[in-house]
C-alpha cells in the first residue's frame, strides 16, 4: 500500500510566513546573545519610550486590536506566538500588518531581521506597522511612533509587504 500526500504550491503568505518564521526560530539566540544591559535601565529606557497617540489620546503598547481599530480596520490574526501578534488589514487604502510585541526586545530583534528587507515602517512602543510609506504618516497621526527607514541588502531590496526603501 501507497501513501499518497497531496502536492500543494505555498501561497506567496505562506512562503512569507516560513520566512519569518525561519527568522524567529533564531529569536531566542539573537535575545540571549544580547548586550549586557540591567533590568533597571533596559526598564528606563521601555518607559522612556511610551509615545502617545496624539489623535486617540492612547498610550502603546497596544493590542493589535486596538491599533487596527484607530486605523479603520478589523484584524484578520495572521500570527499568534510568544514573541509576537500579527495581524493583516486589508481596507480601501491598502493592505498593511500590525505586528505587536510582549517585550520592547523582541521589537528590537525583528526590526534587525527587517533591516535585511528594507523599507519605511511606522515603529512605536512594542509594536509595527508594515504599509506602504504613504499610509504611516497618516497613520502616525492616529497611533503616534515614528516613521523607521531601514535599509535593505541587496540592489532591489524591499520588505515583504509594501514598503520599500527610499531616500528620504
């Protein structure tokens, strides 16, 4: 008797999720390798970093629910890990992704794993949003955070999901 599996092309969401998560399967090594840092000044340095939304008068961390809520969107959950939430809104303006993190560290570490894709992002306390350069302004008016140009390896390096680098 033969077993048969069935043949089934990754969609480009999957290849893009086995992407990141090959990334986040060196997560605990990148956080572990980390520098010295105290817990008194790693903690300084996340409550020196709270922005405040000046349209929603909210204060990050948030929820991914919450920030796709004060830009128009209801989140389709994408992602549900112990260093990370993302979710994917797809409205009239575009699509973009939410990711949220549990500790200001694991933001840290994907953004230098993002560093490889380039690309404009609109970073805030323990969170991202990924959309194309022309949406994080308006959406930096809602959420607050601050627009985060990373640059990319290669010649036509571009992050996965709309923005791609750009001289500022």
């Amino acid at each position: 008797m033969t077993l048969q599996t069935p043949t089934q092309q990754p969609s480009r969401g999957h290849t893009a999720r086995l992407r990141r998560g090959a990334a986040f399967a060196l997560l605990p090594l990148a956080v572990a390798c980390g520098g010295g840092e105290s817990e008194d000044a790693a903690e300084r340095k996340r409550v020196a970093a709270v922005t405040a939304a000046p349209e929603a008068g909210v204060v990050a961390p948030a929820k991914v629910e919450v920030i796709a809520g004060l830009t128009g969107c209801t989140a389709e959950i994408r992602i549900e890990a112990e260093e990370l939430r993302e979710g994917q809104c797809s409205t009239k303006q575009g699509e973009y992704r939410i990711t949220t993190f549990p500790e200001e560290r694991y933001k840290v570490t994907w953004l230098d794993t993002a560093a490889v894709y380039g690309g404009k992002y609109l970073v805030g306390t323990r969170w991202v949003v990924s959309a194309r350069p022309e949406l994080l302004e308006g959406f930096r008016a809602r959420l607050g955070g601050s627009v985060q140009e990373l640059r990319g390896v290669g010649p036509a390096s571009s992050a996965p999901f709309g923005p791609t680098a750009s001289a500022s």
